[in-house]
C-alpha cells in the first residue's frame, strides 16, 4: 500500500493505528512531531519519580519509562476510541558518576547541579518505552555523555535568573540558553532533550508503527 501513495496522497487516518504519548512534556510532543509522528492523545502519568535504594541512573530511567507507559496504556484503554493504541513513554536521568540529579523546582538545586556540573562530564540517560497494541513492552536506551565548560559565577547565576531550569533534570535545559554550556556530547543530542528520535522511529516502526508513511505527505 505505502508503494502506491504519491507524495500528494494524504495518509490514510482510517488506516493509520492509533499512538497515545504517555507525557506531559512539549519538548517530547515537540520532537514527536520533529519525525512526522501526531500523537492522537496525551496520557500523562503521575508517579512518584524517587530512586529506589541502591538504583542506577539507568535502572531509574528504564523503570520510570516503563511505569508511565503501563499507566498510560491502562488510562488509554479505558477510552474507547484509544482502544489497541501504541503507548509511548519517555524518561530522562542526568548523573554524574552513580549521582542522580534531581528534577530541580528550587534556584537552590539548580545552582549545586550547576556547580557539579562544571568543566567536567556527566551522563543523560534517557529511555523510551513502547506498549504495543497487543500489550508487548518493547524499550530503547539512549546513553548520551556530555560536558560542560567551567562556569563561572556569573554564568550561573545568569542562568538561574532566567528561570529555564525549572523541572528539569539536572538543572538545564540544552535545547535552551544552556546549550552554550556544552562543550562536547557523545551520543543522542534529541535524547538529552528528552526524547532519541533515532530509537524513537526504530522502536516504532520495529513494532509496525507507520513511520514513513507520514512522511510522505511532508512539504
């Protein structure tokens, strides 16, 4: 069927399955859409996002990953017309070394993440969980290393003032004014924003999700 579309043909909506993104984020609705992909519902979760005793920043993405995408695929069949949805869920965990970093809602926490962070490296795990229509688990890591030049005072309390680093992880926002803090990253640009759109389309279209097929419509 995708062969015979023409790039003027509109994609078939009766066709297309549906996709519920388990998020309240616009960084990941906003990258979501980066690919050609329209989430036909959000379904964010509220949970408790507290580190379990001894957990790894990699261990706490992948379960946070999953939980909000079992919660959103609870929530979405409840709703008739989400019935047999994808559900998609993303989390992301900034760590140095074992350190998680908070999802900072203080100047205070983002101020000692912004200090730690300075002139060394620090790792962004974020992993993505897909629930299929038949109710499978399938789940992506994207492992990201990144590093900050030295900050100086004045930097950060420039940055705080700007107030960019509210609920973040890790104080910052790279996709922002703290982009001109980096000065060198390994791995997924999109998933220190929060979402890797490369395992993103992957973990999609492995499962029969319709990628490309709206990309044909694209100007």
């Amino acid at each position: 069927m995708i062969g015979f579309l023409r790039k003027s043909d509109p994609a078939p909506a009766s066709w297309r399955p549906k996709l519920a993104l388990a998020s309240a984020s616009p960084r990941r609705l906003a990258l979501l859409q980066q690919i050609g992909v329209e989430p036909d519902s959000l379904l964010p979760a509220d949970l408790d996002e507290t580190p379990q005793r001894n957990e790894t920043p990699r261990g706490l993405a992948v379960r946070l990953a999953d939980e909000k995408a079992r919660a959103g695929a609870r929530a979405a069949a409840l709703q008739e017309d989400l019935r047999g949805a994808y559900v998609i869920a993303a989390d992301t965990v900034v760590s140095v070394g074992r350190r998680i970093l908070p999802k900072c809602e203080m100047a205070e926490d983002a101020g000692a993440c912004l200090r730690l962070l300075s002139g060394r490296n620090h790792r962004v795990f974020t992993a993505v969980t897909l629930v299929t229509p038949k109710g499978a688990e399938r789940r992506r890591l994207a492992d990201t290393r990144v590093r900050f030049k030295r900050l100086s005072s004045a930097e950060i309390e420039a940055y705080l003032a700007s107030g960019e680093w509210r609920g973040k992880a890790g104080g910052y926002a790279i996709q922002g004014l703290a982009g001109a803090f980096v000065t060198k990253l390994v791995g997924s640009y999109t998933g220190v924003v929060g979402l890797p759109l490369n395992e993103t389309a992957q973990l999609l279209a492995g499962e029969g999700y319709p990628v490309h097929l709206m990309w044909l419509n694209s100007d």
